[in-house]
C-alpha cells in the first residue's frame, strides 16, 4: 500500500513547514488527489491517521478533494473527461490520449494554531 509513504510525505511536509512558519498544531489538511494518480482514497485516510498519531497532526482532519481525470484526443482534436487510464475517448473511442489533469496529489493548505 503506496499511500503510507504518500502520507509519510504529507507528514514531513506539514513537520517542514511548522518548523519554517512556527506553528504547533494542526486543525485541518486539504488535499486534492486526481481520480488518475493511483490512490486509493479509503486507505490514505486510513494511512494519514496511522501516521499522524502522537503528532502535531493527530487531531487533524483530512479532507480530500478529488479532481476528474482529463486527457486530451489526438484523433478528435478534444478535451476530454476520463476516470482510467487506458479508456478510449468518450467521443470517438481512439486510444490516442494524452493526459492532461487529474494524475497528480496536492497539499492544497493547512489550517493550523
């Protein structure tokens, strides 16, 4: 399960930047998490609280935005919505797709005290 280091990352993210900024605890962490980044989003839950514990994040609520998978057609010449990689284009049905958005994990902001 990948999202233990992926938590372990947003942990010494929040760890760096309570040392840079001077806060001890936090209230809230905001991720956005694209449907076609391969996280499964029960067990990042599962894995923040895991790794949070006895933290300045403990108490900490995770709120996760999930962003639509993007992909733009190279036979259709369009801007598409996709939720796996590997699906044809809903308009067409080429397999010629690049992704453009949704593939990527971001700490959006931290609410802390």
């Amino acid at each position: 399960m990948h999202e233990m280091s992926l938590a372990e990352g947003v942990l010494d993210l929040i760890e760096k930047n309570a040392a840079e900024q001077g806060f001890a605890r936090v209230l809230g962490v905001h991720l956005e998490i694209g449907e076609l980044a391969g996280v499964d989003i029960d067990a990042m839950r599962f894995s923040f609280d895991a790794v949070t514990s006895g933290t300045l994040a403990a108490e900490a609520t995770l709120d996760i935005r999930a962003v639509p998978g993007e992909a733009w057609c190279m036979s259709c010449c369009h801007g598409v919505s996709i939720s796996r990689r590997g699906d044809p284009c809903p308009d067409c049905g080429s397999y010629q797709l690049q992704v453009t958005g949704g593939n990527d994990m971001m700490l959006k902001s931290l609410e802390v005290e």
